[in-house]
C-alpha cells in the first residue's frame, strides 16, 4: 500500500496483509483482506496517537513486493 498524498514521510510500499497459498499450476484461488482505519495509520509523534489521514491509497497486489502486477485505489474519507 501506499498513501498518493501524504503529510508526512512514508516509505513507497507498506505491507498490511499476506497470505500463503499453494495453488497448482494455471489454477486460481480467491485471498481476501479486510483493511480498517489503522491499516492506513502512521503514528503522529506531536499528538501520540494513530492517524489515518484521508486520501487516496494505491494498493499492490502480487507474489512479491518485486512483482505486484495488480493494483486498485481506496479513497479514505474523513469520519468527521
């Protein structure tokens, strides 16, 4: 995952979810995550607490962080 348009310095991929599955060749298999608020959360030193700034969040999807042939966007809106 990364944040498009962050405040502060965050690294260029974040990884919040894995799963191992073994699949055989040419088949396919369905892996599901679910991604709440503090996936999306950096720690702010000046407030010590959690904050997931919203903006819009590239998320990779692959076998490995040098090969992530899929991607999407998730727009996290302000909750208040």
């Amino acid at each position: 995952m990364h944040e498009n348009n962050s405040l502060v310095p965050r690294p260029v991929k974040e990884l919040r979810g894995f799963a191992r599955v073994t699949i055989a060749a040419g088949a396919t298999q369905t892996v599901s995550f679910t991604l709440r608020e503090r996936e999306f959360a950096y720690w702010d030193t000046g407030k010590n607490v959690f904050y997931a700034q919203p903006d819009d969040y590239t998320v990779y999807v692959g076998p490995s962080s040098a090969n992530l042939p899929l991607t999407g966007t998730i727009t996290l809106q302000s909750p208040w």
